[in-house]
C-alpha cells in the first residue's frame, strides 16, 4: 500500500479512524461481429488489476490486520468496500443468434 492512499488518525486511547483514498477503474470490452448471426466479445473488468486500501486499525500503522475478521483472511475492510478485492476479471464470450 502506498502511504499516500490513506491516512490514519488516532486518539490517546488508540482508537483509529482510517480515511481511504480514491480509486480509478478501468473495464474494457471489444465485440467483433463476423457475420449476422455471430460474434465474439473480448474484455475485462479492472483491468489494470486495482486492490482497495488495506485495513489498517493501529497507530504504528500496520497494514493487513484482519478487517474485523478472526485469523486475518481478510485484510480489506468490509465496512468501507467500494469495489471488490479480486483483482482483475477477463473473459471472452460468441454470441450465435439463430
């Protein structure tokens, strides 16, 4: 994570507030019709693969820790998720219309 992505604030008892940065999202999709009743469809959604702030609950600014989450298998928020955590999706599809 970049620092510059977030920032956290805390108060003399550790209690944290984290403020999230801004994301860019790039889907992309490119159909090419070969005939009148076929075509295929080439694309991706996040295709420059863009992950969320991580959480980050602690003044020494650990990153990481388990979003409220026992174990730590999510180290993104569920409390804040603006988009999903599973990087870049890609696919390909025909379209065949009798």
């Amino acid at each position: 994570m970049n620092k510059a992505d977030s920032n956290v604030s805390c108060d003399a008892n550790n209690r944290c507030v984290q403020t999230f940065g801004g994301k860019t999202l790039v889907d992309l999709n490119l159909t090419y019709r070969f005939s009148e009743s076929f075509s295929l469809t080439a694309g991706g959604n996040n295709i420059f693969d863009t992950y969320p702030d991580k959480w980050n609950a602690k003044r020494d600014g650990f990153t990481g820790e388990a979003a409220s989450y026992s174990n730590g298998q999510t180290p993104y928020t569920r409390n804040a998720g603006q988009f999903g955590f599973n990087g870049a999706y890609y696919y390909l599809s025909a379209n065949l219309n009798f």
